[in-house]
C-alpha cells in the first residue's frame, strides 16, 4: 500500500472543502427528457451534483446545453447546486447523488473517510484558475508577502494547502492550524475575501476563481498565478466523483455522463466564447446572478477544461497537505477508476489518460 490511512475525523471536516461558497443545495429539475428516448440501465434518472463555480464549468455547460440529458435518453438528468464540499460528499455518501463534480481536496478526504469504499474519481474536468491576486500598494513583489495578511478560502482546503506550501517553499514558517507565523493565513469563505480585501483587513488572497478576477476588478494584481508552480502548467481543480455502488450497479449510466462530459470539453475547447456565455447563464440560472464581463472573462481564460484528471499532481497536493501538518498519511490506492473515461476516449479517438498508480485493481 503507497499511505496508511491515519486521518483525524475533526480533521476531515475542515477539509473536505475544495471550494465553494457554503453548504446548501438545491434541485434543478427543468432538464426536458427527449420524446422517443429510452432509459438507461432501467434509471428513471441520474442525480448529477456540481458547485456554482466556473471551474466546474463543464457541469455548467453541460447542464445549459442539454449534454448530459442527451447522453442519458429517457433517464432524467437531475441536478444539485452546491456550495462546499462538505454537503456534497455527505450527498454522495448517503446515496441522494450518484455523480459528483467536485475539487481534490474533497475527493481525497471523502475517499479516505470511508477507508475507500464509497467512492471513485473517474474523469478529470478542469485545471488551473487559481491565483495569488494582492493589494498592489503592499505587495509589489513575491518577497513582500512576508508579514502580510493572506486569506485561503479555509482551512485545509486545496487553496490553504497550496498557499502553506508555497509560504513553506519560500522560508517562511506558519503554524497551518493557527494561520500564524512568518505570514498570516486568514481564512475567509470565497463570498466574504472580497469585502475583505476592499475593507483592507487582508492584503492578498490565494483563491480560486472567479474570485480571484473579482478581486481584480477592485483594484488588486494578480501576483502569482499557481498554474506557474505546476509541470506543464497543469494541476487538477475538479473532478467527476462517483459512488462506488452505483458505479457497480450502473455502468452504462455512469458511462454515459463521461461521454457528455467529454463532448461538453470538446465543445467548450472548440467554442469558447460561447461556452462562456453558456456558463454564466447556467450560472444566473441556479444563483439568480451573472458574473459581470470584467470578472466573467479573465476568469473564463484561466481555466483549461480537460479530460485528464491529472491523477499526479492529486497525488501531490495531498504530499503537500501531509507536509503542512494539515493531513495524515492517506491511503489513494483504488482512489481513481478510470476504465470506462478511457473506453469513451479512445471511441472519440483521443488518447488515453493515467491514473498515476493509483488505480481500482
């Protein structure tokens, strides 16, 4: 086995959240089933989860364009709109959500609390869109960090870790449950970094968008974009999530869903202009709000939608997650099922992606 499985469950609860914005959720059920169309696996419907985020931006698209209802026939695509990790995973875990899109840290924790038996990652959706954006009149460089106020969407989740890590990288020394130290982590829920930031009670904030552009679009600079800290630029922000059960059981369906999701990146990478709008009016659809253009657009760019759920650098981010203090030694073996991803690539005739050694046997 690659970890022992040694994760303190006060813990787990501080970090399931990859992102996000609380933790409610809603149903969307206005997906029209086409006339003529048969069900699949015998499934009157899929019941599929994502965030409000654009980096959940292929579960937008894909809900706004009717992809997945497509794929699925007969069989109802059912949506849930959630705001934090949390609520999410304990949706999938109680059996009302099948399939979830969802960050790394989440799906990491959500893994190794059920010591891996109840769910799977099978597809990647996203990577990128997360940035170190300043106030630019105290911090004109990486080094003026030091001793200045940054906020992390919470504690322990995948924008904490990636923030202690970096600090840590520099020199500096913080206490990860405090956020005190050589630079003070402040963590800040996504919807309240902005008055914050334009308040001046913290000078910087490492998040995901589109609150980092939000942030711009009030006078901060992008200081440090962490695609730069990654190889190739590349580094997992979402996933596709499924229960292991329901995997089991529903193959065809499960199926299905990737090969929505893989023709919705296609179609994004193919028009991203008008996926973008699609996103934001999926977006005002579920939040009663768009995103203005100066926000929408620099947001939208930072994001690459891909197939690839990128499985090694999951892998390290909980390396670095363990080397913050913020995680045991997790067991990830099994964490990832990528067989039937890889069976809608190849019949698209794109290649195959890996899942790092970290695949079911």
């Amino acid at each position: 086995m690659r970890r022992a499985l040694a994760v303190p469950a006060a813990l787990l609860l501080l970090t399931l959240a990859a992102c996000g914005y609380g933790s409610q959720a809603k149903d969307d059920d206005s997906a029209k089933v086409a006339a003529g169309a048969k069900r699949i696996d015998g499934l009157d419907s899929v019941r599929i989860g994502y965030f409000g985020n654009l980096t959940h931006g292929t579960a937008l698209v894909g809900n706004k364009k009717g992809l997945f209802q497509k794929a699925l026939g007969a069989t109802e695509a059912k949506y849930a709109v959630f705001n934090a990790g949390p609520s999410e995973i304990e949706a999938l875990n109680s059996g009302s959500l099948d399939i979830g899109f969802i960050g790394p840290s989440p799906a990491v924790n959500g893994y190794t609390k059920s010591g891996g038996r109840n769910l799977r990652i099978i597809g990647g959706s996203a990577s990128g869109g997360v940035k170190l954006v300043v106030n630019p009149d105290k911090v004109t460089s990486l080094k003026d960090v030091e001793g200045k106020r940054i906020a992390t969407p919470q504690l322990g989740n995948t924008q904490d870790v990636a923030f202690l890590h970096w600090a840590a990288e520099q020199g500096w020394k913080v206490d990860a449950q405090s956020g005190k130290g050589d630079v003070t982590v402040v963590r800040s829920d996504n919807k309240v970094t902005p008055d914050a930031f334009r308040a001046g009670s913290v000078d910087g904030a490492w998040v995901p968008e589109p609150t980092a552009s939000k942030l711009v679009a009030q006078g901060g600079r992008v200081l440090l974009d962490e695609a730069s800290l990654w190889p190739d630029g590349k580094f997992v922000i979402t996933n596709i999530i499924v229960r292991q059960e329901f995997l089991e059981q529903h193959p065809k369906a499960v199926e299905a869903v990737l090969k929505a999701s893989v023709e919705t990146n296609q179609w994004i990478n193919a028009h991203p202009d008008e996926a973008k709008t699609a996103a934001n009016e999926q977006l005002e659809a579920d939040s009663g709000k768009a995103l203005p253009a100066e926000v929408l657009d620099p947001a939208w760019k930072s994001i690459e939608f891909t197939d690839d759920p990128l499985a090694a650098t999951l892998d390290a981010q909980a390396e670095h997650a363990v080397k913050a203090g913020l995680l045991e030694q997790p067991d990830l073996d099994g964490v990832y099922d990528l067989t039937l991803l890889n069976e809608v690539l190849k019949a698209a005739g794109e290649p195959a992606v890996d899942d790092a050694g970290l695949g079911a046997k």
